[in-house]
C-alpha cells in the first residue's frame, strides 16, 4: 500500500523477481485497502506511513484490530518518519525499512524480497496480544511487571561487574519492550544491539527512556557505564564492542572491516566480552539470520549465562534457532520470562562478585 503509483509500480517489479512472492493487489490509501482485504485473503501486506487521508500508522492499528496479518512498513528516512516507524513496529509490525530514494540495486531488491517473505510466514497469533494497550496512545508504556527496586544512585559507576548483553532484529522492538521493564532499574548497565536503521535507533532510544526507570541512551565513544544504564549501539558504520578496564565497563566502536552482513552486528558485541564471559548474562531475542549465534556460542563456553527466546514467541525464529542448534542457549523461555531469568542470573553474578572481593 503506497500512494506513490512509481513506488507500487517498482514493488510490483520487485516481488515479481522472486518466485516465493506473488503479488495479489495494490492500493493508494487506506479505504482501498480495506476495502480489497475484506475481499481478498492475502499473507502480508507492505505499508506505507505517510498516506492521503488516513495515515499508515491508523490503519495498521485498525488492521491489527480487525484482521491481524504480518505488516512491513516503508518508511522516508527523514525524523518523524522514523519515530512513526518506530510507534509501527510497537504496535504490531513485523519489519520496518527504510523506502528507498534513488538507487534500486540487487542487494536493495533481495533483501526486501527476503524480509517481505520471512514477514508472510510468521503466525499473527505471535504478535496481536500486545498491540492493542498502547494503539491509542504512541508512547504509552507497557505494563511495569517488574519488582520494585530502591532509587538508582544517579549515575553511579558500576564497579561490581556483571553485565547484560542483549541481541535481537525482526520483532525486536516489541521484545525489547517487553524485557526491558523485568530488568532492575538499579542493576548492572544493560548494552543492546538490535538491527535498525540508524534513525530510527535515535527514535527508539528515545522511546524507551521515556518509557522505562532506567537511562536508556545510544553508546557513545569512552563513556564509563553505569548501574541502570541501558546502551543501544547506534547506526553509525561501526561496530559496538564492550570493555572492561579499570573496575569499569566501556563502550568502544570499531570499523566495520571486513564487511558484515548486519553493522552492527550482535556477534561482534557479544565476541568482546569472552574474556570477562562469568561477569555476563546474554540473551538472544527475535530475529532473521544466526547473527548472534556464534558469539553467544563463545560467551556460553567461557562461562556466561545464555538466554535463547522460544520459537512460540518469537516473530522471526531465526537468530534463537541458530543459536540452539549449536548448543549456544542454555535456558530457552518465553520472552515474558526472559526478563526475570535474566535479572535473577545478573544478581547471582553480583553476589558472587562481591563475595570474590571480599576473600
């Protein structure tokens, strides 16, 4: 759906290409659309956000209501569009990409085939049950289903230790919202790589700290982190790495050389802190691919506490999937469970450091 008739028409040319993909109808706004899906079944559909009339993010939340389906948004890469995406992906969207502006080379092509396909074969069964507490209202939180905890002392240093390594992609906004809030909001600083573009990981950031207790920010170059800090490495042409110098926890960004497929990428996060692998609780969410996999492979095996999210409640079994055929998870829960697992595998981690420290 795309009130851009050069737009549909590339679409149409793009899924054409690709033999698992047919498309069965297109539309220029949103009263067209209903109108065609009350008639036609289809197994997903791409959504623009800006629209005549009804704008893209109404009617994805009407459409969730009323008949849910995997939706991929299109979205301009400009700053509202991606705080729109964002409240899209929140609200029940499988993938959001940015629309693109000039060149329609092959990779452009085969990576919207793949997402577009990998959207069509997820169950809406997955997704519907938590769009509909916050469709109203874009920066609604979700429910708070964590203990209370103490006031954080502001930006205390974390000197104790433990870590939280998170990493996720497809159905990741949604997952990490809910993760998030079962975290302590006075525990050990949280780091996250989730595969976004990198406008809408400022939007996102920006969400979540308005959401949540804890201070949730993009990593940023030789910053120390702290207790209740929540770092998402940011879209920057680089990699996100964590360090452990001086008592402390640091983000440091290193080039993107030899190209990844996906920077930055959950391996290369979860890869550098093997070395301090028994101070860290790692979880793999939702996601497309195995990036993630072989990290949580080599952080399980030096000593850390992995967490693989369960096919039933991922969006996109991939990333867990990989991981678990290789031995990498050592709990698989439910992503309402992951949160708790998680803060209760950090405590253990801080009693057991302050007990090293005091013999």
């Amino acid at each position: 759906m795309d009130d851009s008739r050069v737009m549909r028409a590339w679409l149409r040319a793009v899924f054409s290409s690709d033999d698992r993909l047919e498309v069965v109808g297109e539309a220029c706004d949103a009263i067209e659309a209903r109108d065609f899906l009350k008639a036609n079944p289809a197994d997903v559909l791409t959504l623009d956000i800006e629209m005549p009339g009804m704008s893209g993010l109404d009617f994805l939340t009407r459409l969730m209501r009323a008949r849910p389906m995997p939706v991929v948004m299109m979205s301009s890469l400009t700053a509202a569009g991606s705080d729109a995406a964002i409240q899209a992906l929140s609200r029940g969207a499988i993938d959001c990409m940015v629309k693109p502006s000039k060149a329609y080379g092959e990779e452009l092509t085969n990576d919207i085939c793949e997402r577009v396909y990998h959207a069509a074969c997820t169950r809406p069964s997955q997704f519907n049950t938590r769009i509909h507490a916050s469709s109203s209202d874009p920066t609604a939180s979700v429910s708070q289903t964590a203990p209370p905890a103490a006031p954080f002392n502001n930006a205390e240093p974390c000197h104790l230790g433990p870590i939280i390594l998170l990493g996720a992609s497809t159905g990741g906004v949604t997952a990490l919202e809910t993760v998030i809030p079962s975290l302590d909001p006075n525990g050990p600083p949280v780091v996250i790589v989730q595969h976004m573009p990198g406008n809408f990981l400022v939007s996102f950031s920006e969400r979540l700290n308005r959401q949540f207790k804890q201070r949730v920010f993009l990593a940023t170059e030789g910053r120390a982190l702290c207790r209740g800090d929540v770092v998402l490495a940011p879209g920057n042409q680089q990699h996100t790495e964590v360090e452990r110098r001086g008592g402390h926890w640091y983000c440091r960004f290193v080039p993107n050389d030899p190209p990844a497929l996906h920077c930055p990428a959950v391996d290369v996060m979860f890869m550098s802190a093997v070395d301090n692998a028994r101070l860290a609780t790692v979880g793999l969410l939702t996601g497309l691919g195995r990036d993630g996999a072989d990290g949580l492979l080599q952080l399980s095996q030096a000593g850390a506490s992995t967490f693989g999210q369960d096919e039933d409640t991922c969006v996109v079994y991939g990333m867990p999937r990989a991981a678990k055929a290789i031995g990498a998870v050592q709990q698989e829960l439910p992503l309402d469970k992951i949160g708790h697992a998680m803060r209760e595998s950090a405590a253990q981690n801080r009693r057991a450091t302050k007990y090293k420290d005091r013999v």
